[in-house]
C-alpha cells in the first residue's frame, strides 16, 4: 500500500510540475495590432493574432486562484487556426482584460472592422 501511494504522490508531483512550466514558460508578447504568443519549455511553438480578429472575451478565475491573486483570460477570434487562445496565470488579471479589450476595439475601429449579425436579415 506504501508503494502505491508513493507512486500516486510522485505522478501527481509529475503533474503539477508539468503544469507549473506549461504556464512559467509561455510568453505573450502585446502590441496596439496583434498578440504575439510564445510557448515551449524544451521545443518553442510561435503564435500570432491580428486584434482586430478577436470576437470576444472571456475572464475566469477559479477560488483558488482568485486566493492567490492570478487568473485566465480567454480569446473568441474568428481566426480559423486559433479561435480560442488561453493566456493562463496572470497577476492583475482583470485589468489585463480591460487592457486588451481596449486595445481590441481600437484595432477593430482602425481596420473599419464591423460584425454583422445574421440575425438582423431574418427580420
């Protein structure tokens, strides 16, 4: 039983490991026309976004992390190869998401980007 246990106490060491540099790892990298988003620990995968793509956004932020004062911002673009981006375990989560919203409906406005709702036809 002692062995199945420190088993199950290394795998979930293992995990939160993993995780802990998926997060530490990632950069974004924010301008006034698109996002930028570095992830790898060991291999490096480059993203980017033009803003005046993205949609919609979203805030979430668990008890947990809400005790330690970080939590996620998630991205709705239209996109095709990213239409939900992640930006995971920020400080000052909620005034980064005002941030980029901002800067969202400025590029928006810029590229004379209008959403049209198909819905406003049917009437």
């Amino acid at each position: 039983m002692g062995i199945l246990l420190t088993a199950a106490f290394g795998l979930g060491l293992i995990f939160i490991l993993i995780t802990y540099l998926n997060v530490k790892y990632n950069r974004y990298r924010l301008s006034n026309q698109r996002l930028v988003i570095t992830k790898g620990f060991l291999s490096r995968n480059m993203e980017t976004i033009e803003l005046y793509r993205i949609k919609d956004l979203q805030l979430q932020a668990s008890f947990w992390q809400r005790m330690i004062g970080i939590g996620n911002i998630f991205l709705i673009s239209s996109d095709k190869s990213l239409s939900k981006i992640g930006l995971l375990g920020f400080h000052n989560s909620e005034e980064k998401f005002h941030h980029i919203r901002s800067l969202v409906e400025e590029a928006r406005i810029n590229r004379g980007v209008r959403e049209i709702d198909q819905n406003d036809y049917l009437e």
